[in-house]
C-alpha cells in the first residue's frame, strides 16, 4: 500500500513539474483594449497619434482617435502608426487602440502642443502593462 501511495505521490510530483516549466503560448498573448487619458484642450494646437504593435506577429485592428471634425476610425493599420490632427480650443482628445500582442506590446499615445507651445499634454498607455 505504502508503495503505491509512494509512486503514486511521485508520479504526481513529476508531472506538475513537467507541465511547470513546458512552454505557455497563450501566456505569451494578450489582447489588448487600451485608452489613452482623455484631455480637454485649453487653446488652439496640434495633437499626433501615435499607435504601434511589437513583438511576434503583433496587430492592431482598430484606433478611434479625436479628428479635426470630431470621432475618427481605422481598422486595420499598419503596426506602426502616426496621424497629427489640428484641433480647436475645448476639443475633448481621445484615443483607443484595440489588437492582440503575441511576445510584444501595444503602446498608444499622444502629444498636443498648444499653438505657441504654452500648452503641453502626453498620454501613453500599454498593453501589457509596463
């Protein structure tokens, strides 16, 4: 009996160990529904987007972003993206990126510079978080 348990205990043993150090891919990948921190501008400027994707095969499959003339989207971009908009006094900024990081990450921000440069704001997020 003892001897049963004992093989049984070790072969109990052996496996989690084995399965602890096998290799996990879907720990790897994260998909990912990020939103940079909304701001409302005080003056007149200009706002860049920037969205990007690393890693293995790494995607973005949409960005909605604040245009010149109100609520932008994209699906689909490139993995590196850049779009600078002006904007009014009062334009409430937003950016979202939605996509799937595979061994990477999804970074989106963005950087107003209010006309004569008296007014700064950045924003980034990750996913996954730094």
């Amino acid at each position: 009996m003892k001897k049963s348990l004992y093989i049984t205990l070790t072969a109990l043993i052996l496996s989690v160990t084995i399965n602890s150090c096998s290799k996990n891919e879907e720990a790897d990948t994260q998909t990912c529904d990020i939103s940079a921190e909304s701001y409302i501008t005080n003056s007149e400027g200009t706002v860049t987007y920037t969205v990007t994707a690393s890693g293995d095969n790494s995607s973005i499959s949409s960005i909605s972003y604040t245009g010149a003339d109100g609520a932008v989207t994209v699906n689909n971009p490139n993995t590196s993206f850049s779009q600078s908009v002006n904007v009014h006094k009062g334009t409430m900024i937003n950016l979202n990126a939605k996509g799937t990081a595979i061994k990477g990450q999804l970074r989106a921000s963005y950087v107003f510079t209010g006309n004569g440069g008296a007014e700064l704001k950045e924003s980034l997020k990750v996913c996954p978080g730094e």
